[in-house]
C-alpha cells in the first residue's frame, strides 16, 4: 500500500520564515533549556518561541527581580496578577541574550525571542540587542492590565500601538504581537498593530487571575494549564481577522491534538503554538501530533496544510453569520433541559 502521507506538505510561512510545519513551540520555561529546545526540535517544532523576558527585569538583576516578585505578591491582587507563579530561577538580561545565541548555535530552527511588559522602557534597546544576539523574530507578550477607572479604552490601546510603532523602528527583524483578548472590538484592534508594523498577531495571551486562600486571607497566583474549550475564542477571532491585515496570525491557547491544528489552519492561522499539551504529555508528543495530522489529512485529501489556511474563515464560509449574533441566537436555542 502506498503511503499517501509522504506527499503531504506540512510547510507554512509565519514572520517571513518558512516552517517545516505549523507546530510552534510557545514561550513556556521549558525554553530555559538549550536541551529541551532540542528535544522540541527533534520531536517536530517548526520553531520555538523562548520564555518571555519581564520589562521588570531589564532595570534589576536577577536577585532583585526575585525580591520584588516576592514583596509585590503580598502587596495587591494587582501585583499578583502580572505574573503567574513563577517556580524557577529567574533569568537576568545578559544571561537572556546569551540563550538566544546559544540556542541558535544548538539547533537549526528558527527561535523567536519574547519581551512581556507594557511600556517603551529599555523595549526599544533591548529588542535591539535581542536581534543582534540572533534572534529569527521577535514577540511582544503585551500583559497590561488596566485596573485605574480614569483609563478608557481608547489610551489601553494607544499604548499597545505606540509600543508596536516604538520597537518596529529599532529592529529589521519580524515583530509579532501577542495580545488578550478584551479590547471593545477586536477586530478593529488587530487593523491598528498591523497599520503600527506589527508583522504577525498571536491570538491570545492567558489572563492569569489570582485566587484567594481563604485560611490566609491573602490573593495568591493561580495558574492552571489550558484545555481544548479554550481554542473556540481563538477559532472565532482568527476567523473573522482572517483576510482583513496584513499580519500573519498565529493561534495560541487550547491546542492540544491533531484536529486542534486542523481547526487552527482552517480558521486561518500561519501557525497553531504549544505549551500546556506539552507540558501535560511530554514533548515527544509533537511527534505523535505530527503523525495524526498527517494521518487526518490523507484521509480528508488534503495535499498541504496551505490548501486548508483560512478556508473556514468568516469570508469563506457560505454563512457567515455564524461568527455573529446568528450563533448567538442558534446557541441559546439549541439546548433542551432534560
């Protein structure tokens, strides 16, 4: 019998760089490790996207950065919320830089750098250094919470926009923009980054909200890896963004299986990212969900993973309705109480 999955092509294009695939390893501290970034390579990532870098940390070092996580997780429910826990040593500025060539030394992949924070401070210089360290790209993991009242919606996303504009003039590299999803309208929002030179859109970040430990009446972190369910928002907004920018998209959050990726590309995703499927299963993992992708897509004919790129998008499909309110009215009346 011939073997029908030799002839698949799995290859995308996301940031200008050509991927063996669209399975992208997404900033997690597993990218702490120049050994498991080639584990991740061997087991089928197309590219990793290393552990994000804190604005907070490009001013302090290493022992400072640990102390203010400390202190501030006793301060506020505001403090505690920035970051989730973190259970490893934080690592400074220089030593990020010396990861990135590091890693791009140890595997042949391309590696895109992470910088989280919310202002222009040091951004702009250190996304310089990041590319000139070697990194392919770069991805702003923006994590802006905006908790005063006198902050509307309109300079929430200024702010955005100006860091974009700010970092894109300092850098030739690719710059992606990994962003939440609670902006009053969406889809406006992703025309503004890509207007501002944002080269791709990562399709969303996690909102990491505390708990409360009711013995010690204190607001502690909590974090809790993602399921499947969580993939339907990203479906939704990649699909109606789909066509409408420039920018490449990228779906984060809920992939965890072959048909997940499926789903991804078809919504209209370059590349569906990884971390807590992963995490929950090992990275040898990659290499199963790139066999069942192949096994899916020989058995629906499909030739290659651009044929299916954006052909459930809100422009492609013959009702598009059903990314508006259609879906909404059709969801509420379909449930039978039993």
């Amino acid at each position: 019998m011939i073997d029908l999955t030799k002839s698949i092509d799995l290859s995308t294009n996301y940031l200008g760089l050509k991927l063996k695939s669209p399975l992208v390893a997404s900033s997690s501290t597993m990218c702490q490790e120049v050994g498991n970034i080639r584990r991740l390579e061997d087991a089928g990532a197309s590219a990793v996207v290393l552990h994000s870098l804190f604005e907070e940390q490009i001013d302090v070092d290493n022992d400072q950065f640990d102390r203010f996580m400390t202190e501030s997780a006793n301060l506020s429910a505001e403090a505690t919320s920035h970051f989730p826990d973190l259970l490893y040593k934080v690592m400074g500025p220089d030593t990020y830089l010396k990861h990135i060539a590091k890693c791009k030394a140890a595997v042949g992949i391309p590696i895109i750098a992470s910088l989280n924070g919310t202002t222009t401070n040091g951004w702009t210089t250190f996304a310089k250094e990041m590319q000139q360290a070697g990194a392919d790209a770069l991805e702003l993991n923006i994590y802006y919470i905006p908790v005063d009242a006198d902050t509307d919606g309109a300079a929430v996303e200024r702010k955005y926009v100006d860091l974009v504009q700010a970092v894109r003039k300092e850098v030739t590299i690719p710059v992606a923009v990994k962003l939440g999803p609670y902006f009053s309208s969406m889809a406006n929002m992703a025309k503004k980054l890509d207007a501002a030179g944002a080269d791709g859109l990562v399709l969303f970040n996690r909102f990491y909200q505390p708990d409360y430990d009711l013995e010690a009446l204190e607001v502690v972190p909590n974090l809790i890896l993602s399921n499947s369910h969580e993939l339907l928002l990203r479906l939704h907004w990649i699909a109606v963004i789909y066509g409408s920018v420039k920018a490449d998209l990228a779906l984060t959050g809920g992939v965890h299986c072959a048909t997940d990726v499926v789903k991804s590309m078809m919504a209209g995703a370059r590349v569906a990212m990884m971390t807590s499927a992963i995490l929950k299963r090992g990275i040898s993992y990659l290499d199963t969900i790139t066999t069942e992708l192949l096994v899916w897509m020989g058995e629906h004919e499909y030739d290659s993973i651009k044929q299916m790129q954006g052909s459930m998008s809100r422009n492609a499909v013959p009702q598009p309705g059903a990314f508006e309110r259609a879906n909404y009215m059709k969801v509420l009346s379909s449930y039978a109480m039993r």
